[in-house]
C-alpha cells in the first residue's frame, strides 16, 4: 500500500460559504412552498417543498466533508472500504462527506511525548488525525544478558515520526504497538552481542575479530545499530527512526554488588601495578645517582637492602617511620 496525496484544493471556506448559503435559501424556500401550497398554486408548491427540503438535508450532509488540518496533520480517508487518499499539510479542506477517517493507533497512548493525556481525551483532541510529528517512544526497563551471561538493566528512548501515512493505517494493525513490540525485539537483539564492560576474546562486529566493545563503552556505536536495526523492522509500517538513545544501563540487582567488588578489585590491582612500576623506576634512578656521584660505595648487600627499604616505603599505604641505625650493618 503507498500513500497517495489528495490533491484537492484547500477550498473548505469557499464549500462552508456555498453551503452556508444553499441552507439559508432552502429554509426560505421552505417557507415560501408552504405559502404557495395554501395559495394558488399547491403542485408547484409541493415541488419546491421537496426541492428545499432535499437541498436542507444535502447542505447538512455536505457539511460533513469539511475538515481543518494544523501543521503536521494528516488525514487517511477510505471511501466505501477503499483507500481514498491522503490530506496533508495545514488548511481548511473538503473532501466527499461519505470518506471515512482512518487511524488504528487512535486510542493508544505510548509512555511518549507525544501521548501525555488518556486514551479517551486523545482521542477527543485527535479524532482520527495522524501526527506528522516527531515524538519520543521511552520503553521500559528491560532485562537481558549480555554476550557472557551476565544480566543487565537496559532502557532506551527512541525518536520516531509517520513518513507513510497508508502503509501506518493499513499495512500494521497498530503502528504503534507495532514501533513498541519492534524496539523491545530489536534491543534484545543488539545487547546479547557485547559486554556490559569490554572483555578478551568478545567479537562483537561480527568479522571474526576480537575487538574492545562493550555497552558501557560503546553507546554510540550501539545505539546506532540499535536504531539500524529497528528502522529495518518497522520500514513496512510507514516509518521512520529518526534517533536512538540508550537511557538507563546498570548491572541487573542480584549480580550489582559482585559486579561492583569485581570492579573495584580491578581498580586496586592497576593502581598497584603502577605504584610499582614508578617505584621500581625511582629505585633506578636513586642508584644510577649514586653510583654516578660515587659519594658511597654500596655492596651487593647494601644495594639489596637498599632496594628493600626504599620498596617498602614507596608502595606501603601508610607513611614510613624512620628508624635511626647508630650501629654497623654488620
């Protein structure tokens, strides 16, 4: 189904000042057949009378067929089962009073922007009109394991807009449940293939290379596929993802606190690496020094004890206490 714009012309003024004027001479005719049927001539009154009386009720049904679209409105309008055509674009319109609005996605509100009142109320305040608008789809939290099992909390928020206004009406039952059931599949789809945090021997392109994605570290990276992947879903519903975001990533809360010491046993384990490198480089350096200066003259032994204390005092947590040696080291 491909959409098709009506092109009619934005004559509603034009059509409600003609029909306007065709009920006012109706009513008067009315009124004048009455008089010619009591008078002289009651079979041309009674002609006139049916004439008004058919020209009242078909300026009443006419009226039917004028429409008000504001920006990024559109209208689907099916004749007698039949897709009729697309309104778009501000204005004042008619259109065949016996076309019916379409829109599936009437009553359904969505934890969007777009959709912040009840199902009833916005649908008072729509009818069947279909926003052209971009809005904002927030899903819920969902839960799903990463590539190595470990579950995580995800969310995300994800801008769409109408770009087919027929295929939104009728190729789906529902566009918008439809963009909601798609974004649910589509996450779960893209996280079980990276890490929460990166991790060796993770391939998460898909070219049979290792490489350092993860979802804390690549966001970017999988939001876009996130979105990739959804707008290859909902294409056939008439469409369009304009952007995805991820808005919420944690550790599930059975596995949060493990996580967390695991984390933080990493963050010790490389801050002591690199107490010891610099340690062992200032160690170097201290016998290089000396050595050059030749003020002392240090043994094997003394040059080990040396290295001892100088490591202890560099890499221990709390500050060193001198200890004055008054007697040989011998």
């Amino acid at each position: 189904m491909e959409e098709k714009i009506i092109s009619t012309r934005k004559n509603g003024m034009a059509m409600m000042l003609l029909l306007i004027a065709a009920t006012l001479a109706s009513a008067a005719g009315f009124a004048g057949s009455i008089f010619l049927i009591e008078g002289s001539s009651p079979v041309f009154g009674t002609i006139l009378l049916i004439l008004c009386v058919v020209a009242f009720f078909g300026s009443l049904i006419a009226m039917g067929g004028l429409k008000v679209l504001k920006p990024q409105e559109a209208l689907v309008l099916t004749l007698f089962g039949n897709y009729l055509g697309t309104l778009k674009g501000e204005g004042f319109y008619w259109v065949n009073p016996f076309a019916t609005a379409v829109n599936p996605a009437a009553n359904t509100v969505l934890n969007q922007s777009g959709d912040v009142k009840t199902g009833a109320a916005q649908a008072a305040a729509m009818g069947m009109k279909m926003s052209l608008k971009i809005m904002t789809l927030s899903n819920n939290k969902q839960k799903i394991n990463d590539c190595l099992g470990n579950p995580v909390e995800i969310g995300i928020a994800v801008m769409w807009r109408i770009v087919d206004t027929a295929k939104a009406a009728f190729n789906v039952d529902n566009y918008k449940a439809f963009l909601s059931l798609q974004c649910d599949s589509a996450l779960r789809n893209i996280v079980r293939l990276y890490p929460y945090d990166s991790a060796p021997d993770v391939d998460t392109t898909g070219d049979g290379v290792a490489d350092d994605g993860s979802l804390r570290g690549s966001s970017e990276v999988v939001a876009n596929r996130i979105k990739n992947e959804i707008q290859a879903r909902v294409a056939d519903a008439g469409l369009e993802i304009v952007d995805a975001r991820i808005t919420y990533l944690a550790y599930a809360p059975e596995i949060a606190a493990a996580m967390l010491q695991r984390q933080q046993a990493a963050a010790v384990v490389d801050a002591r690496k690199l107490i010891v490198e610099g340690a062992v480089g200032m160690v170097e350096m201290a016998l290089e020094r000396l050595n050059e200066g030749g003020c002392v003259e240090l043994d094997e032994e003394r040059k080990a004890a040396m290295v001892s204390n100088l490591l202890v005092v560099l890499c221990g947590n709390k500050d060193a206490q001198p200890i004055v040696n008054s007697g040989s080291l011998y």
